[in-house]
C-alpha cells in the first residue's frame, strides 16, 4: 500500500464508522482533524484513532488501551490477529455503546 491508498483507505473507514453509528442510532460525536479521528460519547467519554503515516498503521485508543493496526490481507490486522473494527466495537461497548461494523 502506497501513502495515497493508505489515506484513502483510512478515510473510508472514518466514514464507515460515522454511516454506521448515525444508521445504528450511537450517542456519539465525531470529529476529524488532520490525521485524528475522535469519537466522542454521551457521557462525554472519547475513542481516538490516528493515522500513523510513517508506519502506514492504524492506531486505536479507548478505555481498553490503545492498539495498533496494519493492513494485511485487505484488512486492518493488530498483532494479535485481531480486526480493527472488532476492536472498534468492543471498545464502544466499554465506552457504553453498543455498535456492529460488520
């Protein structure tokens, strides 16, 4: 993956999670700035995700810790072969909501 697919590759999954927390009716807010996506709760707690240029990595901070995530046979992969977006969602969980990425 080359620096151009990367960012829009993470820009596709920024604006999955905001398609499916808005369809999925999330208490949750969004903002994006630069290369932080953050997510922000009812009760006012928040998620971050990064883009990590220089690594080509996906990074993802919450509650539960922060994680970091490669791509790796077309799709974001930590080191303990977990995805991305399954992280995401448990993540959401511990923040006190529920949401599916699938």
């Amino acid at each position: 993956m080359n620096l151009v697919e990367f960012h829009q590759n993470i820009e596709q999954v920024w604006d999955h999670i905001e398609e499916q927390c808005d369809e999925q009716d999330v208490d949750v807010d969004f903002e994006r700035q630069g290369s932080v996506f953050t997510m922000t709760f009812g009760n006012r707690t928040q998620i971050v995700i990064n883009k990590q240029e220089s690594m080509l990595e996906l990074w993802l901070a919450s509650r539960l810790g922060g994680l970091h995530f490669a791509w790796k046979d077309n799709d974001w992969i930590n080191h303990d072969g977990k995805r991305f977006y399954d992280c995401l969602s448990e993540a959401c969980a511990a923040h006190g909501e529920e949401v599916s990425f699938a």
